[in-house]
C-alpha cells in the first residue's frame, strides 16, 4: 500500500446513474434491490449530485405500517429525486490517488467521492465501502 495508489484501482468504473428527473420510487427500487447504496444523479450526461439509501429513508421515516407498492406511490406523490439527493457532492478526477478519497471520506461528512473525466464526465464512484476492502485487501 503507497500513498501514490491510484483511485482506478478501487472505483467503480460504471456506476449506477439515476435522471434527476425520474420518479423517486424508482430511485428506491434500484437501491432497494442492490449491493450498493449510492446511485450518481444526473443530468443528461451530467452528474449533478448523489443519492444514497439513507437520503430516501430520511424522506420516508415516519410512513409506518406501509407496504412497499404503497410506499412508493407516497414518495412519488410527496417528493422528487431533487428533494433527497446531495448537489454538495465530492469530486475527483482519475488521476487521483485512494489517499485523496481517504482523505475526503475520513471526515464523515460524505461517503462517497464522484469520479469525472476532464471533460465533467462520469467516470466512476468511491465509496467508504471500496476504501475499507481496499484497506482490508492490504492488511
């Protein structure tokens, strides 16, 4: 392990996008289903900001008693992806090292760092989950 890896080695080079302006139930559905719990919110082919599992939960914390087709009619009809995604996302380019994700990860506030292209485009995610398997792969 160097403070020179490369954050490549960690990203996910393709990760899960979401339009901005797709119901937010379907949002839900795609985290709900998969191993992951971090989709990159976009614009066209912009990123624009992310949405993670506890965004939405934080939406939907006090609808108790629901089952999940209701569930999502009530967060289609109450909210919109913009209501529960972050635009204050975390960037960095390819080049980047994991110490640089580590870096912007350690202070709890984000928990995932959006990868982009020089041209703004997305090119991967870092979450703190692919930085503790990297560090645990290195132990």
């Amino acid at each position: 392990m160097t403070k020179r890896d490369a954050i490549t080695a960690i990203m996910t080079t393709d990760p899960t996008t979401i339009e901005r302006t797709q119901p937010i139930s379907e949002a839900y559905q795609l985290l709900r289903d998969a191993p992951f719990h971090h989709l990159v919110v976009t614009e066209g082919d912009e990123p624009v900001g992310v949405l993670a599992t506890s965004d939405i939960l934080r939406l939907v914390y006090d609808v108790d008693g629901s089952d999940d087709r209701a569930l999502r009619t009530y967060i289609d009809h109450q909210f919109a992806i913009d209501d529960a995604m972050t635009t204050d996302m975390r960037t960095l380019t390819p080049s980047a090292t994991v110490k640089d994700a580590a870096t912007i990860l350690s202070d709890g506030s984000f928990h995932s760092v959006v990868v982009l292209a020089g041209d703004g485009k997305l090119a991967g995610i870092v979450t703190t989950t692919d930085l503790a398997r990297y560090l645990r792969d290195k132990l």
